[in-house]
C-alpha cells in the first residue's frame, strides 16, 4: 500500500476529485501542505503533492512525479498578501505568515526582500485575516482561506503572489509538486508506477470534466459558477518546461536569499 496525502483545499480538486477512494494500493491522508511536507519527510506517508519549496529541502532524498504539480503562469486567485499599506512600505512592519504553507512563505520573502526591497519582520500565526490583521500591518493567507477572505472585500490592499511573482520575473510559479522518497524506486517500482498512473488518469479525467469540479466549488465554499470557472483558468496541473524553468528560478532564488541550505536539482521518475 502507497499511504498518500490528500489535501482538501479547492485547488487541489482536479487532483483528487477523481482518484480511487476504495483502491487497495492507496490509503489517503488529510492535511495542510505544511502537514504533508512533515509527514513526507519523517515517513509517516509515501508521496504527496508537497511544497515545492519542501521540496528544495529534501532534493537530494526526493524524486518528483512528472506531469503533476499546482502551477500557474500569473494570477493564482488564492495566495494573496492583505496588506494595509502598499507593500513597498512594509520594511521593518510586522508580516503575519499562514502556517499552512511553505512554497508561499518563502515567495513572500523573495518577494518583499528583493523585489521590493523591504525586510518587514515576520509573524506565523494561523489562518484567520482578522486574528492576523489584529498583531500584524499585512497577512498572507493560502488556498481556501484566501479565497474565503477576498471574498469577504477586506478593506486592505490586496496582492495577488502569482501576478506579483509573474510580474518581476516573467516565469510561471509552481506551488507544489508530486514528490516521493527516491529509495522507493528501488523497494517499491511497481508500486509508485501504478499510483502515479492513477494520479495521471485522475488529473486528465478532471481536466475533462471541470464543470463537475466548479460545481463542487461552489457547494464547498460558496461563490458563482463564474468565479470558480475564472478560478481555474489560470491554473496548470502538468510539468512542462516552461514550468519548470519557472520551479527552478524559484528554487535557485530560494537558495541565493540564503532560504535553502543547498542549491537543489530537480530529478523525476519515472523518466519520460
């Protein structure tokens, strides 16, 4: 059995909406990105779409999946900074910092540091803006959260970090990616084959099928039927070289802000 994990959030949808629940090989399990990237890396599961930044952290243990990852090219709709101020005004303000993400954190610094030119102080707290906004001049909330207080029309400066990241560097931004402990290639091939075989029947059959995914959406969190088909234009669900070069330019800066001890190489298995 390959134990996995699930995350619940909407744009993680076209991943799991159609993905065996009753399969023998799988056992699933829920959490938060920052979740799996611990459960992966202490190996209470065997593969997860993990942090791409967790990732960075691991690569020399890591293999990743191809053709799966959360990316987008621009906009991502739920990884937003709300801030009160504009951002080039945050140096040495208080940034509040979602403890369900890694990859995000870590673009919010890139960003702020060497975009902006700005080092706020950070703060990590859980996913309430209004908890956030009571400690801190800015928040960054994450997937579901994020959307939730957007929708709600905050009185704040809102920053979208796909558009911002799009903006500076001119590459797509990959959010998580589909990664596994490289000793199972050896201990379980078959396995891990099978499983992503699944997943990449999942993913296509999803990206077939978007209306029942939005519609899903919706019973879940509310929103137009609109909102949720805009929601999911902009996202990319494969691993391309366009998106890669854009994983890797993250990464490489990861590294040079000293955020990343080592420069990490992306390896994928099965290799196409």
């Amino acid at each position: 059995m390959i134990r996995i994990g699930h995350n619940p959030n909407t744009n993680m949808l076209p991943m799991f909406h159609f993905l065996s629940k009753e399969h023998p090989l799988l056992e699933s399990i829920t959490a938060e990105p920052t979740g799996h990237n611990a459960m992966l890396s202490d190996g209470r599961i065997d593969m997860a779409p993990i942090s791409a930044f967790s990732y960075g952290e691991h690569w020399q243990d890591y293999a990743i999946l191809p053709n799966l990852s959360v990316s987008t090219k621009g906009r991502v709709g739920s990884i937003l900074l709300f801030s009160k101020v504009p951002l080039e005004n945050l140096d040495g303000m208080i940034v509040a910092l979602t403890d369900t993400s890694a990859t995000s954190v870590n673009l919010t610094k890139i960003l702020l540091h060497q975009y902006y030119g700005v080092v706020p102080r950070y703060l990590t707290m859980s996913s309430s803006l209004q908890e956030m906004f009571a400690k801190a001049d800015a928040a960054l909330l994450i997937a579901d959260a994020a959307i939730q207080a957007a929708l709600l029309q905050p009185e704040c400066y809102i920053y979208d970090l796909g558009e911002e990241w799009f903006n500076y560097t001119g590459c797509s931004m990959t959010y998580a990616v589909w990664a596994f402990p490289k000793r199972l290639i050896t201990e379980r091939k078959e396995e891990v084959f099978t499983v992503y075989q699944m997943l990449i029947a999942a993913k296509t059959k999803a990206l077939i099928n978007m209306e029942d995914i939005v519609k899903t959406c919706q019973t879940m969190l509310g929103g137009s039927l609109e909102f949720w088909r805009d929601y999911f234009t902009q996202f990319n669900y494969g691993l391309d070289k366009t998106t890669v070069a854009g994983l890797e330019k993250y990464l490489n800066l990861c590294f040079e802000q000293n955020l990343l001890s080592s420069r990490p190489v992306l390896q994928f298995w099965p290799e196409e």
